[in-house]
C-alpha cells in the first residue's frame, strides 16, 4: 500500500502550482492531511451538522457553507438524483458562485431544509445583491434517501433543521460517522455516515473533501471484506487498519449477508473543494473527476437506483486557472486527482466512523478484527459538533423562520400576532411512537398570523368561526 501511495503523490500531488495568497503554516507538509484532515482545512470552508437519532427519526442535515461566495459547479451521475438549483451550477448560466451547499437527508423531502439555510443568510445579508429587493442567497442541495429508517417516513428534515444546521457551522474539526446528512445512511448492508479529508498541495493550495455515503454498491472488497478507499491513505490516517478475519469475512454478520431489496434506493453525495481559483468551467471539471474517486472506493456505483452527485468548490482569489489555457493544465490536473483521491478517502473514513444504528450493524462492529487497532475511530466520532435537534431548538428555529406578516389587500395596517383567525402547526409531542400521528399534540403548536393566508380563506375562516389545523409532521424528537 505504501508504495501505492507513493506513486499516486507523485502523480497528483507534487505538480507544479501557482503561488496564491494564501500560504500554509510551517507545519503543513506537501502531500499529507492538513490539522483537521476535513473539507474545512480549505480556507474558506466551514460546515454545520445536525440529527435526530431518537425513534422515529434516523436523518439530518449537514451544510457546507461559504461565508464568501465561492466559484460552485456540479457532475450528477447515476439515475435517481433528489437535487436543487443545480442548473444555476452550469458555466453556461450567469449565477456566480453559491453561499452554502446542503448534503442532506429525507430524500426529495429534505430538499425543503435549505429554506432554512437561505433565510439564515438573507438574515446575515449574503447572498446575489437584489437592490431594494435585499439579496438571494444560492444554495444547491443534494440529498440521500434514508426515508422510514428510523421507524416513520414522515419523520424527516424540514427548513428548521437547515436553520440550526447554518447556525452551527465552523472552520474547526469536522465530525465523522452516523451524523448530519449521513445520520441514516447505508452502504453495503451495513450503517454508513459522513467522511471527510483532505491535503495539502503546496504553495499554499488545499484540497478537501465532505462525502454522505449511501450507495446501492458496495465499499467492501468480496475478495476480503477490505475497504476499498483505505489503499489512499496519506500519512497515518489508516494505521492499525488490517483486512478482517476470515472467520468475520465469511460470516453470516457480513456485509454482504445483510444486504437486502432495502438497499436499492440510495445515493452517495459530496463537495470538493480547493483554494485555488478556479473558473466555473474549471469547477464543474473538478466535480467530474472527483467521481473517479467514488469509482474507487464503491463498487458498483451510478447505478440507476443511485442519486450520485459531486459538487466542487472553490474559494480562491486571483486569476481562476481556465480549462482551455493550456499554461494551465498541469496545475489543474493535479488538483483534479487530488480531489478524487481525497474523495476516496472521506469515503473510507465515512464508513469507518460510522456507527451501528437500528437495524444495521456498522463496518466496525461487523469486522471488529478490522477496526480493533484504530483509536483514531473515536476521536473522528467525536471531533467537532454534532447537535441533536431537541423540540426547544426546533421551536427556536421555527420562531426564527416566522415571516413578517403580510397584509391582506386593501388593508391599512398589519395585524398583531394574536388578531384574527390562526393557522395551527402542530409539533410532535415527544420522539417515541410510530405512524404519521405518532408524539402529536393537539394542543401545542406554532401560531401563524391569519394574514399569510388569502383573502378568500380568510373570508370564509371569519364566516364559519373556524381554526384551520394544518397537521405537517414535523420531526422533533424530545431527548
């Protein structure tokens, strides 16, 4: 292995860069993971995660995000995607980079949680400047079925999730395994999770990786129940990783044994990112190759029950190295491989992290052969922050998202919160039970002026002395 990765430094990592403006601390050596070995060693790249793992939920939301615009592009491959704003991406559309990307769970569902992530950054004020229309923030969104794997369907992301997810990025570690996005995931049979990794290139150029594995393949090698992505190791990162037993590989608990018609709704996602300025073009190249990496690491992969998606991000200044500038190539072509390659090892990480959950046993607990030699497992568990959405922030977060009201045509001035007719939300009562009425109450709730509503329903609620109840499942779990 190690003469492996020997060959791929020399092929991807020690090409001639270009000096930038930002230059690495003494410590970072070219060819190895930065401080935090995670997308965040990028600069200019800080991420968020939340979950519920409480019965019934098993889903979350993880949000990469740029607190300045960055250059975005995307490459969606396999054949059942549950993806947002992703045209916005193409170099042949004018959009100029995104504010924040979301990797999430609960399928098309969950796509609704970046309303959160938006209106956290209309509330700081980034985004596309509107003029007196304020600004529009872009944030494309992919998302991982994992739909029913906490024990209710209903119980999924919605934009209060985005909302807390926002609030809780930073530029420091990144945890790993059956967390954010990745809270639901499976890959092979077997609980799944988030990963991430990166490298150092040199003259200060980074290249990072964030990944939700979830495929319809696998990323264990039949011949020996191996992980595929741990033959990319840089440094240490995989040291004390051995191939399993051969009484564990051919075991009934393997990977393969416990795949059933479960596993063909899936999908794996991810963002890479360097420093390096890049032209949109150059991006959507880099998202291209970086599937190269998934390649690697999952087999099979962008099959037609697979959403597979890859954003590529980039947070530099200065010129943008350009596709169709041959002066170029060379450096670009370094940052591609490295990008594929990091991908493979967020890959690895992921599933290495991961933790057993419901039904799914994880690799480790699987193969404990494999993983007994890593106590570098538990501080990729741990590192970073994580937090579970509870009801009181749920309810925070719902607060926060409350619009202005509206007033209703004709009308001179606004109503006061508790005028009028109301709109009751209800909120689950508690995290246990199932079905779609499963911890409701009817008798807590979310009030929404009357004035958000249409004219004509407002008519008819003071007519008839009714209050609507809208009964949208939201997923708040009490811990």
């Amino acid at each position: 292995m190690r003469s492996l990765r020997t060959t791929l430094l020399a092929a991807a990592l020690t090409l001639p860069l270009a000096s930038f403006a930002a230059l690495p601390a003494a410590a970072d050596e070219v060819g190895l993971p930065g401080e935090h070995n995670a997308i965040t060693d990028v600069p200019g790249i800080h991420v968020g995660q939340v979950q519920s793992d409480v019965a019934p939920f098993l889903t979350g939301t993880t949000v990469v995000y740029t607190p300045e615009m960055a250059v975005a592009s995307v490459d969606q491959r396999g054949g059942a995607p549950a993806t947002k704003e992703t045209d916005l991406l193409s170099p042949l559309n004018s959009n100029p980079g995104v504010n924040a990307i979301q990797l999430g769970g609960s399928s098309m569902y969950g796509l609704s949680a970046t309303n959160g992530i938006i209106r956290w950054l209309e509330d700081r004020g980034e985004g596309v400047p509107l003029g007196s229309a304020g600004v529009a923030p872009i944030v494309p969104a992919a998302d991982i079925y994992d739909l029913n794997r906490g024990g209710d369907p209903k119980a999924r992301t919605s934009a209060e999730w985005g909302y807390l997810a926002a609030e809780a990025t930073a530029d420091g570690p990144v945890r790993q395994g059956s967390v954010g996005g990745g809270t639901g995931a499976r890959a092979g049979g077997m609980s799944s999770g988030v990963g991430t990794a990166s490298v150092y290139l040199g003259d200060g150029i980074w290249v990072g990786a964030l990944v939700v594995v979830n495929p319809a393949g696998s990323p264990v090698d039949p011949a020996d129940c191996s992980l595929y992505g741990v033959r990319y190791g840089l440094g240490g990162e995989f040291d004390g990783y051995r191939a399993p037993s051969g009484a564990e590989c051919g075991g009934e608990s393997s990977a393969a044994a416990q795949t059933s018609s479960e596993e063909s709704l899936n999908t794996t996602i991810a963002v890479v990112a360097t420093n390096a300025p890049l032209e949109k073009a150059a991006a959507q190249r880099m998202s291209g190759n970086a599937h190269d990496g998934m390649a690697r690491a999952i087999s099979p992969i962008h099959t037609l029950s697979d959403g597979d998606t890859v954003f590529a991000v980039s947070t530099g200044d200065g010129d943008p190295l350009q596709v169709n500038d041959p002066a170029d190539s060379r450096q670009l072509n370094g940052i591609f491989n490295a990008g594929a390659t990091t991908l493979s090892r967020a890959i690895a990480k992921a599933v290495l992290s991961a933790e057993s959950k419901g039904s799914r046993q994880s690799y480790c607990d699987t193969y404990p052969s494999a993983c007994s030699g890593m106590p570098q497992l538990e501080q990729w568990r741990t590192a970073g922050e994580a937090p579970q959405v509870t009801r009181p922030e749920f309810n925070r977060a719902s607060r926060a998202l409350q619009q202005t009201p509206v007033p209703a045509p004709g009308a001179d001035r606004r109503p006061s919160a508790d005028e009028g007719d109301a709109l009751t939300v209800p909120v689950p009562a508690d995290g246990g039970g199932t079905g779609a009425s499963a911890g409701w109450s009817s008798t807590e709730g979310l009030s929404i002026s009357a004035s958000l509503l249409g004219g004509g329903a407002l008519a008819m609620a003071a007519a008839t002395g009714l209050v609507l109840l809208r009964r949208r499942p939201q997923p708040v779990p009490v811990h």
